[in-house]
C-alpha cells in the first residue's frame, strides 16, 4: 500500500491527526500558510504558540488544533533559500524528519504537509520536492505506525512537481 500521496487543496480543511505548518522561527504567525492556518485555528492557536519560545529551523514543536478539523498543529520553520550554501537542503530535509518523528510520539497516524519553504521562502520548487519526498519515505520505514502522509499542495503546479517526485522515487513508503 502507498502511504504517500499528493493532493491538490487547503490544508486548514484537512481533518487528520496532524497538519503541519511552514511557520516562522517566533512561531506567533506570519504569511501564507501560517496566516491561513492561524485564521482558521482561531486566536487560542496563538496563545499556545507563545507558550513555545519560537522554534529553530529545521525543528518542530506540537500544538492542538483548535478551530481546525485537525487534531494537532506541528509548526516547522523551514530555512530561507539563499542561494544553497547555507544548509538549506539538510534544514529542509530535517523539517520533515523532525515533524514526523514528533507526529509518532505524539500518537499521530495521518500527517499532512504544505509544500514547506517554497512560497515567501523561495526554496526551489523541484529541489524541493525532491528532498520531501526522500525524507517522507525514509521516516514512513522507520514508523510503521504512520499509516498516511500526505503533501496537500495549494496550487497545480506544485501538485505536479510533488507527483512527478514520488514518482522518480519509486517511494511507497
Ligand atoms: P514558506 O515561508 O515556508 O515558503 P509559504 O506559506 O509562503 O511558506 O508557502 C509554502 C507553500 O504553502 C506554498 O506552496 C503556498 O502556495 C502554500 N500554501 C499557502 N496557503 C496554503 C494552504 N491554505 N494550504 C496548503 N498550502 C498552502
């Protein structure tokens, strides 16, 4: 069975057990997804968040979903593209190593990730996709529990960059 997938929509609309936001390193919101999730959540997600202490890059922290259909939020900065010299191709890798492994402990089965760094943080969008998809079937070998995660991308384009990931692959989790 294939527990990765791609899908073209909204993550705030998800109801999983945990949707992943591409966040910012203070946590208390920002553009993007991070606004959407956060107008969605309601302003108790941002209570909690202050809570946190911000969040370096590369790690994650977990917080309830409130208002949203998912039952928790784990929020990942994700590194600014500056060019590739600077670690953002491990950082990025790490996002989605470090949300999962915090997705399993946290009892989480399903997971749904935005395309993390590639809008306002300019990460190039094929790279990308191709370090999510890597990092997604490596941690689904390790956690068996983890029964699907999904990449819920906003438009089409990036939908088909994910697809064509996957499948240069050969991931089936
Ligand atoms: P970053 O700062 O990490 O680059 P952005 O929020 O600017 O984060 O963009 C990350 C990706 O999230 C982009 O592909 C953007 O189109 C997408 N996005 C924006 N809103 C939503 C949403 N509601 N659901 C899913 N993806 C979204």
């Amino acid at each position: 069975m294939n527990r990765i997938e791609i899908i073209q929509g909204d993550i705030t609309k998800q109801a999983v057990d945990a949707i992943v936001n591409a966040a910012n390193c203070s946590l208390l919101g920002g553009g993007g997804v991070d606004g959407a999730i956060h107008r969605a959540a309601g302003p108790e997600l941002l209570a909690e968040c202050r809570t946190l202490h911000g969040c370096e890059t590369g790690k994650a922290k977990i917080t309830g979903g409130y208002l949203l259909p998912a039952k928790h939020v784990i929020h990942t900065p994700g590194p600014v593209w500056h060019g590739g010299g600077y670690g953002e191709e491990e950082l990025l890798r790490s996002c989605y190593v470090s949300c999962l492994e915090l997705a399993a402990e946290n009892g989480c089965r399903t997971v749904d990730f935005p395309s993390i760094s590639t809008g306002i943080y300019r990460f190039p969008l094929e790279k990308a996709s191709r370090i999510a998809i890597a990092a997604i079937a490596e941690e689904l070998k390790k956690h068996p529990e983890l029964e699907r995660v999904r990449m819920v991308c906003f438009d089409e384009r990036t939908k088909a960059c994910y697809d064509r990931a996957l499948a240069e692959s050969g991931a089936q989790g």
